[in-house]
C-alpha cells in the first residue's frame, strides 16, 4: 500500500526531494502523497524529522 502523510506534518519539505518518483507535493497545511504514483519505498519517512509519512494500512 502507498505512503500517506499524517497531521504531524510540518510542511519542512525534506520528504518531496527525496522522493524518487516524485509522488509528493505541497498540500493544504501539510505535504500529500499521490497514492496511484508512490511505489512504497519509504524514502520520504527516512528522512522526515516527526514521522509523519507512514504506511497505510
């Protein structure tokens, strides 16, 4: 299943340039990932500093 990011997202934008597909970009009020192009690698949650990328269940 996709990454999706959670409320604790602080909008620092480390996620969006680590990600190899490029499926992350600037929401409302927090970064969003675009489901049908994440591959599920988990590069975004490495590098976030408050976790807020995680796996959906």
């Amino acid at each position: 299943m996709a990454y999706f990011i959670n409320d604790e997202c602080i909008s620092c934008g480390a996620c969006e340039s680590e990600c190899p597909v490029s499926c992350i970009s600037e929401g409302d009020g927090k970064y969003v990932i675009d489901a049908d192009e994440c591959i599920e690698c988990g590069a975004c949650a490495g590098v976030c500093p408050v976790g807020a990328p995680n796996p959906a269940e």
